[in-house]
C-alpha cells in the first residue's frame, strides 16, 4: 500500500467515524424530543401538550424538535407507532415461548394487560388520548388494535378443535376488546385503592378462556 492511499483510507475511517458519531447524537436527540413528549402526552393529553412544553422539558431548541417532526401531530403518530411494534412484540414472546394455542390467548392478555399497566402514558396514548384526534393517528390507532385481532383470529384459526368459536374475526375483536377496556377502566381508577394490575391482568386471562375454551354444553 502506498502512502498516499494509506492516507486516503485513515481519511475515510475519520470520516466515517465522525458520521457515526453524529448520527448517533441525532438519534439520542429524537429519542429524547419522543420520550419527552410520551410522557407529557400521557400526562397532560395530546391538546394540552404544547411543542413550547416538549422542547422545555426535553431541553432542546424549537429547531431541534422540527429538525425530527414536521410537527405536534407527526410526533404524537410516532409515538403511536412505537407502542404499536411493543405491543407486538409481547404477542410475538407469548408466541414464541407458547406453543399451546389454547394457552397462549390467556397468556398474551395477560402479558398485554402488564405491558400497558406498566407503561401507562403510552396507554393512554392508545386507549384514550389516539381516539378521535385526526384520520391519520385513527388510522394508525385502529392499525395497532386491529394486528391484535388478527393474531388472535389466526390463534383460533389454527386449532378450530380447541376453541368454541364460530367466527374466529368476530371471537378476536371481543377477547382484544375486553383486554384493552380491562385496561382502560383501571387505569382511570384510583391509584390508591384499585385491584393490583397482576390480580386483574389473571382475571381478564381467565375470562378470555371461559369465554372460547371448549367445553361440555349446558343443557338448554
């Protein structure tokens, strides 16, 4: 190797380097703008929360937060989407680790009746604060709700013997809806005197296998 490309080379990992290096700056800078605003939403709600207040307690200029998000909507859509591939990811845990399909529809409302109880600002983000808001944070909403029913109609589709359901589309839309308003109402309640999240997570599991395992008949 010559110099002169022993140079060039050392020139290129430099560069290469300090790209690295600010990109990475940038992408802390986004997560924190993200976070911060998570939590202000989840807190305060998606009207009350202003770009003054995110950029205030994120500690970052106003052109910093409109470097990342085009503005207060596109930002909340983020965060949406976010929550969107977590709660994916506990079904696809639940999965994974679950090979039973009877099993594995009491575990995953249980896994995301936790999930949401212990991050509640983003909760509320999906449950209460997403809902009506503007066409493309319902699109987005109703996108997250709907992957759950349809991992659950395919959970029933895949053991017909098993559950005793005889329309798997509308069986996922009432055992992911009861989760979600399971979780609504308790995080409206008071902090100080409702059930513990675990104790009502195991209720709505328990529920959800009532209501689709099957069983003997009763007697008309």
């Amino acid at each position: 190797m010559t110099y002169h490309s022993h140079y060039q080379e050392v020139e290129l990992n430099m560069v290469y380097r300090k790209t690295e290096a600010t990109e990475g700056r940038k992408e802390a800078r986004r997560r924190l703008i993200l976070d911060t605003a998570t939590r202000l939403f989840g807190k305060h709600g998606y009207h009350a929360t202003t770009v003054p207040m995110i950029v205030a307690e994120a500690e970052v200029s106003t052109g910093s937060f409109y470097m990342y998000f085009r503005n207060k909507e596109d930002l909340f859509n983020w965060a949406l989407e976010e929550l969107g591939v977590a709660i994916a990811k506990v079904f696809d845990d639940v999965k994974h680790t679950q090979p039973n399909a009877l099993k594995r529809i009491p575990q995953g409302a249980e896994a995301l009746f936790m999930f949401l109880a212990e991050n509640p600002e983003q909760a509320r983000l999906l449950l209460v604060e997403s809902s009506g808001l503007s066409k493309r944070l319902d699109a987005t909403r109703r996108a997250i709700l709907s992957g759950q029913e349809e991992e659950l109609r395919k959970i029933f589709e895949s053991a017909p013997t098993l559950f005793s359901v005889h329309n798997p589309i509308v069986a996922a839309r009432c055992i992911a809806g009861a989760t979600f308003e399971a979780v609504y109402c308790w995080l409206g309640e008071d902090p100080t005197t409702r059930m513990p999240a675990a104790k009502v997570a195991r209720a709505v599991a328990r529920f959800n296998t009532r209501a689709m395992e099957k069983g003997p008949r009763l007697s008309k």
